[in-house]
C-alpha cells in the first residue's frame, strides 16, 4: 500500500496522534484498511476484485477521510476512544445497512468506542470523527446546550435526509479545502477556522437529535445475535462448522439466526458466514504472498474448506482470481494520483 504524507508540527494531547497530516491510500484488498486509531474488520460481500482510494486528513481531535470502493463491505470494529463519528455515504449504488437500519444519504453517528457493525455498498464514503470534548464545549459555548449525554444510546440514524445533506456538503467543502491546499494546516490561525468549521457543520445534527428514540430491543437483540454467532465461528476457524453447531452452540433456533442476519445484514447466515471464511482464507494468502513453504491447501484447510476445486471455483467467482494466483501472482498496489 503506498503512502503519501505531508506532516506539520501540532500541539495538544487527542486519542489519536497529534500530528497534522494528510494521507492518500490505494488498497487491492480489504485489509489494507487502515485510518490512525480505528480497529476495523472488512469482509468483502460481493463478488470482483476489491479496490479503495482513500484520502485522510487529521488535526489533533479531528480527523476527516473518504473511502471510495468498488464493492460491498462488511465492516465491523471501532473508532478511537471519546470520539463522536459522523459516517456519510455519497454517489450509492444500493442502499446500506448500518446497526440493522437500512440507510441511503443518512448520516450515521456512533461514540468511537462503541462496535459498529455496518454493510457498505460501493459509493464514496466520508467520516469525520472529532473529540467528543471538544463538541461538547463547543454546543455549550455556541448554543447554551448541555450535550455529554446526547448519544447516550451510542448511535443513531439521521432520519432527516435535508439535514443529513446538508451537514455531508458542508463537510465535504472543508475535506477537498483541506486535501486540495494542504499548506493550510500549517498555520495555527487557519486550524482553529478548519476546527470551527467542522464543529459548526455537525451541530444541527446533534440539536436535532439531542434527546433521540432508543432503538427497539429488536434491533439490538438481533444485532448482538448476528455478532455473538460471527465471533463463534471465528474463534472455530479449524472446524468445518454447520449452521446447526452455531445454533447449538448459542442456544437458539435456526429461525431465530436466520431473522438475525436477515433483518442486520440482508442475508442468510449460511452465505454470509461462507463469505467470511471466503475472506478469511485471502488474507491468509496475502499474508503468505511470496513464499515458498505455503500451500493453497494448507491455507484452505484451515479455513474450513474440504473440496479443493469447489473452493477455488467459489473463490475466483468471488474475488476474480484463483487462490494460486493470489499467492503468487499478484501485482503492486498502485497509488492514487
């Protein structure tokens, strides 16, 4: 993966580095994913050959990136700590899923440590994440707004697509400003304007929803079921699991796992958790790329997969290459000009 960076002195202490920095990224897989601070996992959903230009800008407590990928992601994990994190899905292709909500020009909002689990179609994708302090004092400074508790249920869905469209337009202005002219972060005087800015864009957003509904015990049940039965069958990578071990072992129904996936993931969990061994086994071999002590069927093997030549048909319809291929002839990423 190639990275550009342009880095000048910051001040402050924030839950990600300090530094002032822009980076640009071109991935060929799903786990080249990687922003300062985020712990993410990426399954790829549909089938191609992954790619993702990315560009990332970030001052000390606050941070803005876009993702423009070309297939359909499922992306698990969290933020950096004591963040507020603004998600905006632009140019989709399909509708989302974000927590079990469906969504298309939402904006999505979770506290940064709290797990996301999310389907993301291609579309280009913008994230601000800022220091929850920071827009705390802000509300109560601008807006006499006491805030620190408004996301108390850690995320919600803008249900307001006006708004959600506004607030993604005034974010995206400040992002290609400050990815376009980069010598602007090298002054102080412009990075609190920058800092201001971005605080001012999302405050409509919080005083819409500064005492949101919960969501349904539905919702969470179903999406805590959905990520009890992917842990399980992660942490069981070595066995050739069935769909009825995973029942067994979470003590539910088979109709009950089945709504879970459905309603969180819009699929069934006997496709979903084969793509997720599917995704396993590349990165297993792209880890091993270049080596001469690897096999495919070693690789596999562990993953679950006992028919070689099934596995490779499922595997090139996937990903558009054969597993051999990906182990040993695979290209270097190229970056994003």
């Amino acid at each position: 993966m190639h990275h550009q960076h342009l880095a000048v002195a910051g001040h402050g202490v924030a839950p990600i580095p300090p530094a002032i920095q822009i980076q640009e990224h071109f991935a060929t897989d799903t786990n080249a994913q990687a922003f300062d601070g985020w712990h993410m996992d990426y399954t790829q959903l549909s089938p191609g050959q992954y790619r993702c230009a990315s560009r990332e800008v970030r001052l000390s407590g606050l941070q803005i990136f876009s993702e423009c990928g070309n297939a359909t992601t499922h992306q698990c994990g969290t933020s950096w700590p004591n963040s507020y994190v603004f998600g905006m899905g632009q140019s989709m292709r399909d509708e989302g899923i974000f927590n079990g909500r469906k969504y298309r020009g939402n904006i999505t909002v979770f506290r940064g440590e709290s797990s996301l689990d999310a389907v993301t179609p291609p579309m280009t994708l913008l994230v601000m994440a800022i220091d929850r302090d920071k827009l705390n004092q802000y509300l109560w400074e601008a807006e006499g707004i006491e805030s620190s508790d408004w996301l108390r249920k850690n995320w919600l869905l803008v249900e307001n697509l006006d708004l959600s469209a506004r607030a993604a337009q005034k974010v995206r202005t400040l992002f290609e400003a400050c990815s376009n002219n980069p010598t602007v972060l090298g002054f102080a005087q412009s990075r609190a304007a920058i800092e201001q800015a971005a605080l001012e864009a999302v405050t409509p957003v919080v005083l819409e929803h500064i005492d949101p509904p919960p969501p349904s015990f539905a919702e969470q049940s179903r999406i805590q079921l959905m990520r009890r039965a992917r842990e399980f069958v992660l942490e069981h990578v070595d066995e050739p699991l069935q769909i009825m071990d995973v029942c067994r072992a979470l003590r539910v129904s088979r109709r009950a796992l089945q709504y879970a996936f459905q309603d969180t993931l819009q699929m069934n969990p006997v496709a979903y958790l084969k793509l997720l061994r599917l995704n396993g086994a590349r990165r297993d071999l792209l880890a091993a790329a270049g080596t001469d002590s690897t096999q495919v069927q070693d690789v596999i093997a562990r993953w679950g997969f006992w028919h070689f030549s099934r596995f490779s048909a499922e595997y090139k319809q996937m990903f558009q290459e054969l597993p051999s291929e990906t182990l040993h002839g695979r290209k270097p990423a190229r970056s994003v000009q």
